[in-house]
C-alpha cells in the first residue's frame, strides 16, 4: 500500500471568511494528484500549497453549489495558459456541463489540452473512476442539490512471487495464481 496525501485547501462554506478558502481537497497518491471540489481561489491555494499543477489528472465536483465550483473556469484556463496537454477529466453532475461548456467556449477555445467531461449519476453508487492502481466510486449524499461523495481506493498489489523459487522448492503452478 501507498500513503494517500490529502491538502486540505479549503473547508469553508457558501460565503468567504478569512480563515477558510471554500472547499478543496487535493488527494495524491503514486505520483498522481486528484482535485476533489474546487471553491473560488482554489489555484492560488495549490500555489500555496506547493502542489504543481502538470499533475493533477482528475477533477471531482461534488454537487453544484458556487462554493464547490467557482473556481474551476479559472483553474482550466491557467492549465491552457501555462501550455498544458495532457488531458483533464472532470466528474461533476450532468448540471455542469452546460454551464462549462458556455465558458470554455467564451474562454478556453484555444487551448492545447482536452477536457473530457464524465457526468455523475448522484443518486447511485458505482465505480466512475479505474486506474492501474486505485478506483474513485460514487456515493450519494444528502444536500439541497444532487450530490456526491467519493471514495478513492487503492486496488491491492500482488504478493511478489519469485520464480526462482518457485523453481527451487518445485511449488506446482496451480498453486500459483498470479504467476506471470
Ligand atoms: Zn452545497
């Protein structure tokens, strides 16, 4: 297993304090960094923060309330501006795209990175993100708006098998079950 970091960036609610930023959480794990919500300022707090933007391969908005979204037009538009090209996906309820769409569209038309939109069914549990070492699933949340958690979770490894030993102590192969 692989320590997960969290950054806390922001934990405030609907209007702005100065202790708090409005809700933002980046979780990292093997090298990949994944933005759960994205409240207004959210890319000045992953400046404070020391977290470097290339890395960041997913983004979840958890319901469409201004506190958890506000800052996302501004975040993408940086990503263009600092020549990013590696593509970004975003889980959001299916109320997003169209207000996205509108303001990529005013905005970020000429950026060299694609932006590839997965709409959230907030009312299920399902599995809506799978990598080679973690999978985010879906869990739905009471709110006023449709909403959704997420659970990031690390697929388990494989013991490492050695086939030398395997050879040495003469252990069938049927006993084996991930032998490569
Ligand atoms: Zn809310």
């Amino acid at each position: 297993m692989e320590p997960f970091k969290i950054h806390i960036l922001g934990c405030g609610s609907a209007l702005p304090t100065l202790r708090h930023n409005p809700s933002a959480q980046v979780v990292e794990i093997r090298e990949k960094q994944f933005l759960v919500d994205c409240g207004e300022g959210t890319q000045l707090q992953m400046r404070r923060s020391k977290i470097g933007f290339n890395r960041l391969c997913a983004v979840f908005i958890s319901h469409i309330h201004g506190d958890h979204c506000f800052g996302l037009i501004g975040m993408l538009s940086s990503f263009g501006l600092l020549g990013r090209t590696m593509p970004l996906a975003i889980y959001a309820p299916k109320e997003l795209k169209p207000v996205l769409d509108m303001l990529l569209e005013t905005f970020c038309n000429d950026f060299d990175y694609e932006i590839q939109f997965h709409a959230v069914d907030t009312k299920k549990r399902a599995v809506i993100y799978e990598d080679r070492s973690l999978t985010v699933e879906s869990i739905p949340l009471k709110h006023r708006e449709p909403c959704a958690g997420f659970l990031f979770r690390e697929k388990p490894t494989l013991p490492h098998i050695r086939r030398d030993m395997i050879d040495f102590y003469s252990i069938p192969v049927s006993q084996i079950n991930n032998i490569k």
